[in-house]
C-alpha cells in the first residue's frame, strides 16, 4: 500500500494507473475504521483493479466543534487495517492541504437538506458536498463506495454528482450491524459500557417499527416508536421520521408503490447515533 499526503501526488499515480486501464474504486473516509468501513473496501477491491481509500476528517461538515475535537483519529491503526483488505493508495492529507484558502463554495440540494440530518445539523451536509466533490477531483474513481447507514448523505451525494455532472458511478452498500444488531459506527467507539450495553435498543425499536408499520398509520407509528423510549432515560430521542426512499420527504401514509424508510437520530450519553430501516 502505497500512503499520499499530498494532492498532487496522489492525482499522478491515479491518473498514470487509469491511462494504462486500471479501474479505480474508491472509497472515502474519516478514518476510526471499523468493520463496515472494511465491507465496502472489499467490495470495491473486488470490483475494480485499484482500491483507493482516503482518510480525512473534514472539519467544515462538522457543526459542533467539539465532536470535531472529540472524534477518533489512529492512522497507524487504521492503515494496519487497510493492508487486511488489499488497499492500494491510502490518501491522508492535512486540513491545509484540502483546504489552503477559506472555504466558499454553496450548494444547493433542494428538499433533500431542509429534513432530518440537514434540519438538525446546519450546513453539515454543504461541508460534506464539498469535500466529496474535492475528493473525486483527486481519486478520479470509475465508481465510489457508500454505506446506507448514512442514507441521508448517500442521496446527497447522489445530487451532487449530478449537481456537478462528476463521471462516477454511486455504489450503495447496506448497513452492516454487530451481532447485537448496533449499526457499525466510528462513534460507538466513544461510548461507555453501559452506554453500549444499552445502544442496539435502537434497532430492535426500529424492527418493532417495521412489524407494527402493518397496522397503525404513519402519525401513530411515529408516536408508537417515540413511546418505546419514554422509559429509557438514558436515550435523548433527537427525530424519527417516515419518508420515501428517493427525495427523502416525510410522508402522510404508506404507498405500497413507493419506497418508506424510518429515519432516527438518538443521543445516548454524549454520543449521536443514527440509524435507519426500509418499512416497505
């Protein structure tokens, strides 16, 4: 493996490996990897014949600045876990190295950022059109990696390529989950024994959802779901929402013609979790 720091470095070895044929499968990160990170690199490894992986915690797409401080940074750790997995460039490049000017560019991704995420985190998901769209410029991938859990961003992205008519296929990866059913996290990582004792609650709440989706109607669904976490004190319940699959807006009743996703953010201790489940 083969580890850049520096921009320009990184987009010549790409762009040599594409002249002469390779396909590049890239996928980005904020490092802390974990298990569901690996998923998706071992399906781009297997799909393509170069398998690109950056790590970059991107300051601007954080909009507490002490989860920015607070969240987990080991690339010696994590590029031990790389070599496990066939990577074959690692990009890690410094803050000052994405971003030497003031950072200005605005997106607009229409409905798709006024819900949930983008409704709870201002300009969070601007931060990260910004830094997708920097990484694509430098990896040139033929097809980049995402996984569901973080479907909201996943439909963002998907509008930025558009936005930016950026030559890349979008590959989606389902939510890969502990035995106990927690959704793989870099974030499970801060919490306490207890507190991740406590965390796959999340999810039997949402399968619960998904059985009971059959006989109550969406506003009762939602306080349903809501009432499961009334006598667990230990979880701030931040939204759970209903919407379609594609635009990601909230809905008023099932349509068995298209796409329902339940949509939840939890904070449990100091820690935000999220997660979601496909209702039809």
């Amino acid at each position: 493996m083969i580890i850049y720091s520096r921009i320009s470095d990184t987009t010549t070895h790409i762009k040599q490996k594409r002249d002469e044929g390779s396909t590049i499968g890239f996928v980005p990160t904020m490092g802390a990897l974990h298990e569901g990170h690996l998923e998706l690199m071992r399906k781009a490894k297997k799909e393509n014949d170069l398998l690109v992986v950056s790590i970059f915690v991107n300051p601007i797409q954080f909009n507490n600045q002490d989860d920015l401080k607070k969240y987990p940074r080991d690339l010696k750790k994590d590029s031990e876990l790389l070599e496990t997995v066939g990577c074959d460039i690692l990009f890690a490049p410094t803050v000052d190295e994405m971003y030497p000017e003031k950072v200005t560019k605005k997106y607009d991704f229409g409905l798709l950022e006024n819900v949930m995420e983008g409704a709870s985190r201002p300009g969070h998901f601007n931060g990260v059109g910004v830094v997708v769209s920097k990484l694509f410029d430098i990896c040139i991938p033929h097809k980049a990696y995402f996984g569901e859990k973080d479907y909201q961003q996943l439909a963002i992205i998907k509008k930025l390529v558009e936005i930016e008519s950026i030559p890349v296929e979008i590959v989606p990866c389902p939510i890969v989950r502990e035995v106990d059913g927690l959704a793989m996290s870099s974030r499970n990582e801060r919490l306490t024994p207890n507190e991740r004792a406590s965390a796959p609650y999340i999810y039997e709440v949402l399968q619960d959802a998904k059985t009971t989706s059959e006989f109550l109607c969406t506003n009762r669904l939602k306080q349903y779901v809501l009432n499961q976490f009334s006598d667990r004190k230990e979880f701030e319940v931040e939204y759970f929402e209903l919407a379609d699959d594609k635009d990601l807006q909230p809905i008023k009743s099932h349509n068995p013609e298209k796409g329902t996703i339940g949509f939840i953010a939890v904070n449990l201790g100091k820690v935000r979790l999220i997660d979601n489940i496909r209702i039809i």
